[in-house]
C-alpha cells in the first residue's frame, strides 16, 4: 500500500504504520507521542521535579528535607510532595532512602564499616540505618558486606571489583 | 523468589551471543548445550555481573507461537524490553558507530530519556536514562 492509498483511507492509519515499521511512524511512536500529550505536556512541572531529583542525588548525604526542596522550587510543601510523585512514582523522602541505600551498597562493597557507611550516605543512626537497609535489601548491612566478601572469593574472575 | 533470569527471544543463538557481548558489551555467564541445536545460554551487564542473567533464548525456532509474537512486536516498533544506561546520546552515538540501526532516536519523554534499536536477533531494544 502506498501513500495514496493511504491517504484515501485514514482509518486504516494504525495497519499502515504497522506495515511501514521502522521507516516513519509505528505504533510505538505514536504511542511515545500520545503518552507525551497525555502525561508530559507540562514543561515547568517536569523540568521542577527533574531539577528536585537532581538536587537530592546531589545532596543526598546532606539533610534534604521536603521543606528546603519545595522552597528551593517556590511551591508550597504538598504541592511538591504530589508533583515529585506523579512523576516517579515515589515520595521525594522514598527517593531519597533509595538512593542512599544504594550509595551505602558501594562503601559496604568498598569494606567502609557500617557506622562510617552510615554517616557518610545521611543517615542519622546505625540503628535507622540498619532497620532501613535490611527492609529494603533483606540483609542487614554487615550480613550483606560480608556475603559480598564470600561471593567475590568464590567467584572466579569477579575479584578485581573489591581490589 | 528472586529474580535470576530474564528472556529474550533471539532467531541465533550464536549470532545473537556475538551481539550481545560484541556490540552491547554484554559478558557470557553460562553456556550449556541442551541439544544439538539449543543452548542454555545467558549474559550479564559488566557493571553488574553478579545481577539478573538475561537468557537469549531460541523460542522463534521452536515454537511458532514464539515467532508470531515477536514478529508482530517488532513490527510494530515496540520494544520486547529495555535497559538502563547513564547517558542515552553517548550511548546511542557508541552503538550507531557500531552500525546499529535505531527506530527511535534519543527521545526525552517527562522524566526519563529513551531509544529504540534493533538487536538483529528479531527484536526491538529501548535504552532508557531516568532524567
């Protein structure tokens, strides 16, 4: 089917992108294209949410309290509370949890001690530390530093990554 | 349960290993031969060796049903799956140099950036960068 044919019967859009996959539009990028309009038109939410996820990864072993993000970004507390998590689906507190028990799996990794690993991502306490790190990673974080010491000996190959 | 392995349908195995781990940078976890045609056969990320294997396996030889689908995701433009990466342009830059074909090119949808390619092994393969 060519373009006039197309042209002369616009229904049949969907089968056409479909058979000229990969040349002009397929259905994914008219689904990319869709999902844009319906979820993402709004520039200045996305660009404020996008800036707010940057801040805490850049900040996250400082106090990134829900305050200093909002008034950074001149919204009030909940308003932001609700932008940060229509767009990731996580609350900007959730975010930052996450992303420091990740950063403390590298020092852990690295052979930093539990209590310098927890000062170092932000934590408070070795004893919040420890309670948020085995509910989020099923260990407990000298339970997982010491597996990760046993996997990398027994692993062959894999024992350049703790050297 | 643990995640441990996750599949992708490739039309080669062989062809398909060299893929990954050539141009994807991808490493050869296991290797098993089941049969003189099939293989048991994954990679991991070299950034996460010890992470979830990605099994290629050979279902569009072996079960129709496997090809049809496929197929019609593929033509369709939509990926079978994704994977993370830092930097989509330099990923996408990297990986066009190694004269991979993208339908979709780096694209910033709200919060994440995204692009399509083609694996040459029957399915599209999105790269997708949380922004």
């Amino acid at each position: 089917m060519g373009l006039p044919g197309f042209l002369r019967r616009p229904w049949n859009s969907v089968r056409f992108s479909i058979l000229k996959a990969g040349t002009v539009m397929n259905l994914y990028k008219r689904e990319i294209e869709r999902i844009k309009r319906v979820c993402y038109s709004n520039d200045r939410q996305i660009a404020t949410v996008i800036a707010a996820r940057n801040f805490i990864l850049n900040n996250f072993a400082a106090a990134c309290s829900l305050e200093t993000l909002s008034s950074r970004h001149f919204t009030s507390k909940f308003h932001f509370l609700r932008l940060f998590k229509k767009y990731y689906g996580l609350t900007p507190k959730q975010y930052l949890t996450m992303k420091r028990i990740e950063e403390s799996k590298r020092y852990l990794k690295a052979g930093v001690s539990v209590a310098a690993t927890c000062y170092r991502v932000g934590f408070d306490t070795p004893s919040s530390f420890s309670t948020l790190f085995r509910s989020r990673t099923g260990f407990s974080p000298l339970e997982f530093q010491k597996k990760q010491f046993s996997q990398s000996q027994s692993a062959p190959g894999s024992g350049t990554c703790c050297q | 349960m643990k995640v441990k392995v996750i599949g992708i349908p490739v039309q080669d195995q062989s062809k398909a290993l060299a893929f990954y781990t050539d141009k994807l940078g991808f490493i050869k976890k296991h290797d098993v031969p089941l049969d003189e045609r099939n293989r048991w056969l994954t990679v991991v990320s070299k950034e996460e060796q010890e992470g979830t294997e990605i099994l290629l396996e050979p279902s569009p030889q072996n079960f129709e049903p496997a090809k049809v689908y496929q197929k019609a995701l593929f033509e369709a433009g939509i990926p079978y799956t994704q994977f993370n990466v830092d930097d989509v342009q330099a990923e996408f830059d990297r990986l066009r140099e190694l004269g991979l074909e993208f339908s979709v090119e780096p694209t910033e949808m709200g919060t994440v950036k995204i692009a399509v390619f083609d694996d040459t092994c029957g399915n599209n393969i999105q790269i997708v960068q949380l922004l």
